[in-house]
C-alpha cells in the first residue's frame, strides 16, 4: 500500500524546517517517518531543501527518483 502525501502535509513538513533555528533530520519532524522521507524527497525534487540525503538501496524507485532511506542536516533554501 503506497503512502498518499497532500500539498498540506507537504507545507507543515517545510514550515517545520523553515522555523527550526539548528538543521533537522527526518526523524525530528512531526508524524510518520515513512511519509515524512516522501515529503523530504519531495521538497527536495522541488529544490526547497538542501540536507544530507541516504538513498533506499532495497528499494527501485519511481519516476521521481529513488526513495530516501534517512535525511539530515535538514535546511530551507
């Protein structure tokens, strides 16, 4: 079962980084840590964070790119 992100969850998770004064990781954000890797990749995609990205290597991917496996040092641009 695939996890469904909405723009909302997609604008708390940045929100999150934008107010945090020190880099985050992944695993600070608010909710599901599998939705938020999503949503990291996505912002990420968007060019609306710059971090520290581990890729997934047990899993292919999609059209959007391979899936994170952990993301650190979590900044807005």
């Amino acid at each position: 079962m695939a996890i469904e992100i909405a723009e909302e969850q997609i604008g708390e998770a940045l929100q999150q980084i934008r107010q945090s004064p020190v880099p985050l990781a992944a695993r600070q954000l608010a909710g599901d840590d599998e939705a938020n890797l999503l949503i990291i990749r996505e912002l990420r995609r968007r060019g609306l964070v710059d971090g520290v990205f581990l890729n997934d290597s047990t899993r292919p991917g999609d059209q959007y790119g391979p899936f994170l496996y952990d993301a650190a040092r979590l900044t807005a641009t």
